[in-house]
C-alpha cells in the first residue's frame, strides 16, 4: 500500500558550461514524504533543484513529476502544477509589503476568493506576518524573511515544496523555529524535499534522506539510519 511516487529523478546530469555539476543522479519522492538531501558546500544540491524545477535545463537524462516527465519545461509551468520551490537566501520582494508579497505567490491563480482564504490561511500558520501584513519585506528579519518566503509558496498551493537551506544564516533559536515550520507545513500534507548544511536537524525530521557529494548521490535511507551511519556521522555530524 505504498504512497503514489509524486516526482522521479532519472539518470540526471546538468552541466555549468563545462562543468558538471550533477553527473548522474536517481531520486524519488513519495506523496506526503519529508525528503532531505544533504552534503557539504558544492556537491549539486542547489542545481538539482533548480533542474527539478525547471530553472536550468538537464544535459541528460529525466524528471517526471505526476508521472509525465517535465523536461523542457518552465518553472512558471511547474508552479502551476504545484512543483513549487522556496530559493536559497529567500528571494523575497524587499520593497513590498508581506500580504503583497503573499500575493505574488499566487501570481499563477486567478481564483480570487482561494487567494484571499490562503492569505488567512498562511497568517493562520504565521501569526507573526499577520502583526506585519503592512510591513515592507526589506526590514523584516531573517527568520521572519523566511516564513515569509515558505508562506508566499505556500500561496501557490504546493503538491511538492523544495526548500533550499532555509536554516541558512539564521540564529539557533530562529533555526528550532524554522525546523518546526517545516514540520507543520509536512503535517499539513504538504510533500517535501529539504535541501540543507545542518545535516543532523534535516535527517531528525526526515522520512527518507540522500547524501550528495560532487554532482552524486552516493548513500540513501531513512532519516533515522542515515543519522545512525558512521559515514554520515563522520563527514557530516562532526563526528571523530
Ligand atoms: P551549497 O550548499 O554551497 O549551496 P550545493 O550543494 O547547493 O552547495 P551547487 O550550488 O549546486 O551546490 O553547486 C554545484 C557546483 O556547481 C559547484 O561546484 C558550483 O561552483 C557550481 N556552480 C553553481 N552554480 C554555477 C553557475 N551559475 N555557474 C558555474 N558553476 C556553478
């Protein structure tokens, strides 16, 4: 009775010129599965999700998303079919303010009244952007930046949510704060794939993980045996 397999990566390369920086990677995700994918600084992470998200285009090999491969294809389009992906460093519109923001994140919905039930839905999780709905995105702070950026993908209603190291640059308590929105937004039934440095928290919350290292996936299991792995424990957990 396995859960219906929701995005498939096969075989991908994508190249930077010359550079290979994704030599050739099989994943896959499961509706309602928390994945994380983990590895030190320039092992591929980033550039895998802007393949799967169609921000870059593959040198080889395949991507299908609901079962029909997506190469090719925008992240405009795949915003549209839920493939949405919150950006490393937030990407949020520092001149806008938070509900304009949130609009925004709808930008591929014309169905006014959902847009306008999602926008209380998300300060339903954020209480915080609602004290500031009016607030300029800009002079807000980091961990706030960051709710802000997972509640205007939010707003685009997710099947799949790939977040990129949103625990980046954010103090330790901001970090527990930004774990355990990640763990609402997965209770919600959102599936999720969690690209992240802080290898220990993102394997604790996770279903499955993958272990990235130069452009390969090089070990895969759940969360719970990967942290157990002294291999990832060495190279990742600061383990002698
Ligand atoms: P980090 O955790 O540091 O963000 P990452 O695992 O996400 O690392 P990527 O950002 O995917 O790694 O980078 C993979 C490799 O591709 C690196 O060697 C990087 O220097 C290279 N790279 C990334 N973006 C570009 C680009 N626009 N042009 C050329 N090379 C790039």
């Amino acid at each position: 009775n396995e859960k219906a397999v929701l995005l498939r990566v096969k075989g991908l390369k994508v190249a930077y010129g010359g550079i290979q920086a994704v030599k050739g990677i099989d994943m896959q995700v499961r509706e309602g599965e928390l994945v994380s994918l983990i590895g030190s600084n320039g092992a591929g992470k980033t550039t895998t999700m802007k393949a799967i998200t169609g921000m870059l285009g593959a040198s080889d090999g395949d991507i299908e998303y609901l079962g029909r491969s997506i190469k090719g294809r925008g992240p405009w389009d795949m915003v549209k079919e839920g493939l949405v992906m919150v950006p490393e460093g937030r990407g949020v519109f520092a001149r806008m303010s938070i509900t304009e923001n949130l609009l925004m994140g709808a930008y591929t919905r014309n169905d006014q009244a959902g847009i306008a039930e999602d926008v209380e839905k998300v300060f339903g999780i954020f209480p915080r952007l609602r004290e500031r709905k009016n607030q300029l995105a800009g002079t807000m702070s980091g961990g706030e930046q960051q709710m802000l950026a997972m509640g205007r993908a939010l707003m685009a209603r997710p099947k799949v949510l790939l977040l990129d190291e949103p625990s980046m640059g954010l103090s330790p308590i901001l970090v527990d704060t930004i774990f355990e929105v990640v763990r609402d937004v997965y209770a919600l039934g959102v599936t999720i794939v969690l690209v992240e440095q802080n290898a220990s928290r993102a394997l604790a919350i996770a279903d499955r993980g993958y272990v990235m290292e130069s452009g390969l996936l090089t070990m895969e299991g759940t969360g719970s045996e990967l942290l157990a792995d002294p291999r990832v424990r060495a190279a990742y957990l600061g383990d002698e």
